[in-house]
C-alpha cells in the first residue's frame, strides 16, 4: 500500500500523531465509541498497522486490549511530518 493511500484517508494522520504522542494507548483510548468518528478511526489503526507505520501488541489487563506504537517507519513519516507543520520540511 502506498504512503497516500494511507496518509490520505481520514483522520489517517491524526491518529498517527496521537500514537506518536501517547506511544502504547489503547484502542478504545483512541477510537472511542462515543465519538461519531470513531468507526473510521478504527479502520484507519488497521490501515496504519497494515502499512507497517503502527505495531499492534495484545495487552493483558481486567480486560485484553490491543496497545498501538509506531513502528521506525511510522516515526520517520511523523518526524516528516512535524517538519512540514513546523515549515522545517527539508526533503531528505
């Protein structure tokens, strides 16, 4: 799948900055079902994971969850990201 085909969907990139941010927030953390948007933020984890930008790891608690990081792809494409927001986007 390619960067664009991912990045462009939505809410694609907000839920990758949000992993970014809070590295290992679960699915419910960040997908909650009640928000309206919360169906299209699921699909867009399994995008991410899919893609190879976020790893999935089951977690065991009072409940089994799924934890979301970013993989060293998944950072990369942030750190470009943030450049781009900040005007520092040099290309490389």
């Amino acid at each position: 799948m390619k960067t664009w085909d991912v990045l462009g969907k939505k809410h694609a990139i907000d839920v990758l900055l949000e992993i970014s941010e809070h590295p290992g927030r679960i699915q419910t953390e960040l997908a909650d079902k009640r928000n309206p948007a919360s169906g299209s933020r699921r699909a867009r984890l399994a995008d991410l994971v899919d893609a190879g930008y976020v790893n999935a790891k089951s977690v065991k608690g009072a409940q089994s969850s799924i934890a979301y990081s970013l993989t060293p792809e998944g950072e990369r494409v942030c750190g470009l990201l943030r450049e781009i927001e900040y005007g520092e986007f040099t290309g490389k």
